[in-house]
C-alpha cells in the first residue's frame, strides 16, 4: 500500500494526521508542494514509519478531488508499502508512541548536539548538527535526517536515538544508507537492559557484533563531568559451557574514543562477539574432530567412516572459509595425524596404528607416506628437540636422507607437490605449533624457480 495515512512534518518531527493536515492547506499550497516534487527539491514530509519523503498524489475535479501522499514506489522498503501484516493498533502504538515520547528524544538528541559542540574546541568531534538532512552522493532523491551528525576525528559520524520499536525494514534502510555514504551510524538506546531486550533492539545489536549503546542520566552527567562522551556499552562476551558456546552479557561505561570504527563496516563496535564466539565454536570443533579421529573414527565401520567425515569436513569449511579443505578423508591423512599427534602428546592408546615409538612412525611415513615427510620430519624437531638421526639406525636413517634429498630436488625442478599440502589448513587446526613449516613449505613452492 502506498499511501500514507499519517506524515512526518521532517522539519519539526510532528506527526501529522494526513487528512487533517491536507484540510488545513490551501490548495495553491498543495499544488506548490507537487511541483516541488517533480524537481530534485527537497520535500517536507515522509512516513514516520519508514522515514522516506512522501509525494502528494491527487485526482478528481473541482470539488470532488482527491489528496493523498503516497510512498514513492521504488524508494526503499517501508513495512506500510509492503503491506506486512500490521495491525491498526500496533500502527498506532508506533506513531502515538513516537509522538509521545518525542520529548524525551528531543532531550536526547538536543543534549548530544549541544555537548558535541561543547567538546568542540578538543577537536575530535566538529561540525556536529542536530537533525540536518544528508544528501545521498547518488542523488537528492534519497535522504535521510538524522538525530544527531557530526565529524568524529575526519569521519563522518550520525547518531541515532532508538527509542520506539522501529521496524528492521527502517533500521536497514538507515545502515545500508549511511554505508553507501561512507558514514558510521551509531544506535542509541534510552537506557538498556540485557534481560528485556524490544525486538527494534534486538534487530540493532545483534547485528552489531552483538554491541549494543546507551545514553543514560549517568553517562550524561559522567560525559559533562569528564569533558568526554561517555556511553553504556552491553556486549555479549561468549564463553564455552560444556560443549556448547554461551552468551554472557557484559556491561561498562566508556569513552566514545575506545569504540573501533573500522573501515567499510560503518558501525562502530566496541567488542566483536561475532569473531570470539566464532572462534570458540571453532576450538569445540578442533577437539571433536581430534576426539574423532584419533579415537572414536576406528571404532566404527567404513560407510559410518565416510558420513561422519563429511560432515566434519563440510564443518571446518564453514569455519576456514578462505581455505581449501580436501572433500575426504584419506587413509594418507589418518597416517600423518597418528604420527603428528603422537609426536606431540607421546599417547598411544586412541591411535590407529600399533606403533609406540618415533621409529616405526619414522619408517612408516618415509616409506609410505612420503608426501608427508616433510612437515613430519619438522614435528620431530619440533616435538623433540633432543632427538638424534643416530637413534634411527643406519638403513632408516639412510632413507630419511634419500627423502630430503628428493625433497630438495623436486623442490628445485618447480615440482612442489611433492608434498601433499591439501590438509595443511586442517593441521594447522590441530597442530598450532607446525604452522611455521607449513608457511615456509608454502613459501618454497612460490620462490622455488628463484634459487
Ligand atoms: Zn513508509
């Protein structure tokens, strides 16, 4: 539905009954105003829903005409246009409730001006504005007003109070915006509460890294005392409960100064939930996948072998998105995680071979597996620094000197695949320590034709 039964007065923040309003306006004013609209002019009202400008319509002759304002049909998304279901009263309640509490916001947005521009001689907030429209760079078609902009140390910064239950249509029409404008956006809550968290609020921070602001009577009177804008901050710092990953709210009063405001994502944040809980649900997966295969994987019989590997593997890609990860699991890559994995924790009960000393591995590998001689021979350095070829006998010995030799050959010759390196991203996973000599083994491949 396009037409917009209550209008935004964007120059005073009134909601405006759009039939009464157009009863009261003469009616070479409502011609002035649909001239306007045809030019790139800025006009005065928008939805208050959507806060996108609206354009008066009309039909009819003489008496009988007709006004209304109507959404511009390509303009962005507004949940009025899109006719979601919303019922009359939830509409009302957001409108009556914007224009009630439009005092409290006007507080809001009036204290955070007037103390930006108080902070200004300090230099890191300039040219801070109360409720000044910005222009799209794309065309003054497209606008937005918010509560509060200014400059923060050279970028372009807005604030915005959230006070009512704004719709996640509006809420990503402004982000997307201010994006597109090179300019960082900055929700604000009146007061917050982790535990009774609106759905508008919800619709914000959980897609801010899970930090949520808030202006509150104390930060207010913290910022004047201390000559600094200060905000309550509320992130979620994730932690491992079992073996799950658990949210636990965290909340402090800090500086403006100490949020991130990180290129290309134009939010500022203070911590990223997103990343450490990642993180988190990555190390649960490393030691279920290292409990798997040196353990649980030989238990079972080779079609369960196979379901349980793909999903593994389809997990870590998920995780290691930019990193090639081999579509199975190879009889090669069980081979080289016993020995790695004995080399680095000496056990032998969860393996999948019989061997319990560095020699048979040594043998094994050399003799088997070549493919993974290298990273092997430098988890041997690695793992056991005082460990001597000596100890290997002369005829393995031999063999392992024969494998560098080759190593370095095809190293030299431009064939680097000599080494299978399809697992690397998964052992680095599992072996943090060895992740040095895959890098330099990756190296070699690229300034091998150098030499
Ligand atoms: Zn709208």
């Amino acid at each position: 539905m396009l037409r917009v039964y209550n209008v935004l007065n964007v120059r005073t923040g009134k909601v405006l009954d759009a039939e009464e309003l157009l009863k009261r306006m003469p009616e070479q004013e409502k011609h002035k105003l649909r001239a306007e609209q045809l030019g790139p002019k800025i006009r005065n009202y928008a939805c208050p829903v959507c806060d996108q400008k609206v354009y008066l319509s009309g039909k009819g002759k003489a008496e009988g005409k007709i006004y209304h304002f109507r959404h511009f049909p390509n303009l962005g998304e507004c949940p009025l246009k899109e006719g979601n279901n919303i019922s009359k009263e939830d509409l009302k309640k957001i409108i009556y409730n914007g224009a009630k509490e439009s005092e409290r916001h006007m507080k809001l947005k009036t204290w955070m001006g007037d103390f930006l521009r108080s902070l200004k001689p300090k230099g890191e907030f300039t040219e801070s504005k109360i409720e000044t429209r910005i222009t799209s760079s794309e065309g003054k078609k497209h606008w937005r007003q918010p509560d509060v902009s200014c400059v923060y140390k050279g970028k372009p910064l807005v604030f915005e109070f959230q006070l009512n239950n704004t719709f996640v249509e509006v809420i990503q029409g402004r982000e997307e915006f201010y994006a597109n404008e090179h300019t960082y956006i900055c929700w604000l809550f009146d007061g917050f509460n982790s535990y009774d968290t609106a759905f508008g609020q919800r619709d914000i921070f959980w897609l801010n890294k899970s930090n949520a602001f808030a202006i509150t009577e104390e930060t207010m009177r913290l910022s004047e005392e201390k000559g600094d804008l200060l905000i309550e901050c509320h992130y979620t710092d994730p932690v491992i409960d079992g073996t799950a990953v658990k949210n636990r709210w965290v909340a402090r009063i800090l500086s403006f100064s100490e949020l991130n405001l990180n290129e290309s994502y134009y939010k500022p944040f203070y911590f990223d939930s997103d990343s450490a809980r990642e993180k988190l649900e990555l190390k649960l997966l490393v030691e279920e996948f290292e409990n798997y295969i040196c353990g649980g994987r030989k238990e079972i019989n080779y079609k369960e072998q196979r379901k349980k590997d793909g999903s593994f593997l389809s997990k870590l890609k998920i995780h290691l998105q930019n990193e090639s990860i081999p579509n199975e699991i190879t009889d090669s890559f069980i081979n080289i995680i016993d020995a790695l994995y004995f080399l680095k924790t000496g056990k032998v009960e969860n393996l999948n071979h019989n061997f319990n000393n560095i020699k048979q591995f040594t043998n094994q590998i050399i003799q088997y597996y070549p493919q993974h001689g290298y990273i092997y021979c430098k988890a041997v350095k690695e793992y056991h620094p005082d460990f001597k070829s000596e100890q290997l006998g002369d005829k393995l010995k031999k063999k392992v000197n024969d494998f560098w030799k080759e190593f370095k050959i095809a190293e030299k010759e431009g064939k680097p695949n000599s080494q299978d390196k399809s697992y690397d991203s998964i052992l680095k996973l599992l072996f943090p320590e060895l992740e040095k000599y895959l890098a330099e083994l990756a190296k070699e491949k690229t300034f091998v034709f150098v030499q």
